[in-house]
C-alpha cells in the first residue's frame, strides 16, 4: 500500500478512490502549478511502460540513478490499467527534458550509422514542431506536458491542426496538460480541470486560464497595473 502521506499520494487528485476514465480521443487536464497534472502523466507514461522523463519505446533519455524523485514510477505502482484495444506504441513529449530527448535521438541515429533528425539546430519552438510532425503520425498513445511552452501563438495554431489531424486518422489517443487556453478550446475533447478535491468536467470559459486571458484582453494596461499592486 503506498504511503498516503508521501508526495504524490498526500496530493487530493490521488486518493484511494481515484479513476480516470478516458472518454474521448483527445483528454486535455488543466489546472494550478503543483496541483499533480505532470506527476499524473508521468504516472501514465510509465504504467504503459515507459520512461517518465519522456521519450518513446526503449529510451532511456536521462539518467535516474542519483534521482531523489522519480514520482512518476512511484505512481505507476499503485495504478491499474485497462487499454482497449491494446496499445504498445507509446510517445511521451516533456518540454523541460526535450533537449535530452532530442539528443538521444540524434545518438540513435549516429549510432545506427544513419542520419540525425537534428531537431536542435532549429529554434526551440521549431524543434517542437519538427518533433511532434515526425512522431505523431502513427497509430499509439501520445501524453504532452505543456507542448505550447516554446510555441508562439501562430505556433500553438499549428499545434492545433497537428491534433486535428490526429484525430481524423482515428488511430490515437491523446493525453495533454497544458496551461494555454488556446490548446484547451480544442473543439471536442475531454476538457478536465484538477479542482481541490480531484478531476472534475469543465469548459474552457470555465477555466481560471481563460478568465484571467479574457481580462487582461479587455484592458491589457488596466490588468497589468492592477497585477503589479502589490497592496491589492
């Protein structure tokens, strides 16, 4: 029995009656920094048996021995799945471990004497891109955490496309956390918010994201002196 008191168990979203039921093609969780939205990913990833630093099938991307925390593994032991049909094709995109992720790649490739993809000769943004049109035209499960990081708006609209597309192929599900309420106006996904005491449905008007967009867009000057009063 894992220790209910020990971080990510002590978090709400983890208690004992916690269920997640993917419902749709595409599941979009929003929520606060710290609420458990990456911890949950990782938890995913690594229950279908992969690294919870990101990456895809055999990547072993960083290097977890001096690791103090692996939360997603721990996770992952007190989790049970049921994948129908079953899904072996698993891809898991981390923003803050893209860089290792692409190098291993490159690796991959030097050491198979073929040629490097070389995502990181683009920009960040564009590395990104690059990545997610490489690896997301196969059939499989594919988790993002906060895919919009190094994306511009325009960027973020490609990004949209790139999971309409994905959907349309009827040959995925996806899985992303994200703080952009661009990303989460998708049309049609499994829009889910972590609230204090676990996941609950919502729309994307219904976000704190999108409220606090939709203010600062109304009277950007008036937002920001407001937001830089610190004795409000």
């Amino acid at each position: 029995m894992p220790d209910e008191a020990a971080y990510p168990f002590c978090l709400p979203l983890f208690r004992p009656d916690f269920d997640l039921t993917f419902e749709r093609p595409i599941t979009i969780i929003v929520g606060e920094n710290g609420t458990g939205k990456s911890t949950l990913l990782e938890g995913i990833a690594a229950l279908a048996g992969y690294d919870d630093a990101g990456g895809g099938k055999g990547y072993r991307p960083l290097d977890h021995s001096a690791a103090i925390e692996v939360t997603g593994g721990r996770l992952a032991a007190a989790l049970r799945a049921s994948w129908l049909p079953k899904i072996t094709s698993v891809w898991f995109f981390k923003a803050e471990t893209f860089f290792s992720v692409a190098r291993h790649l490159d690796r991959a490739a030097l050491d198979a004497a073929e040629r490097p993809p070389d995502f990181l000769s683009h920009s960040h943004g564009e590395g990104f891109l690059r990545i997610f049109e490489e690896r997301c035209n196969r059939q499989g499960i594919f988790i993002f955490d906060e895919p919009e990081s190094a994306l511009s708006p325009s960027r973020q609209v490609l990004f949209l496309r790139l999971l309409r597309r994905m959907e349309r192929h009827g040959r995925c599900q996806v899985i992303m956390a994200t703080h952009s309420p661009l990303l989460m106006a998708y049309p049609g996904p499994q829009l889910l918010v972590l609230a204090k005491y676990g996941l609950d449905s919502t729309s994307v008007e219904e976000t704190e994201h999108f409220k606090l967009i939709r203010q600062f867009c109304a009277d950007p000057t008036a937002f920001v002196d407001s937001a830089l009063d610190e004795n409000a």
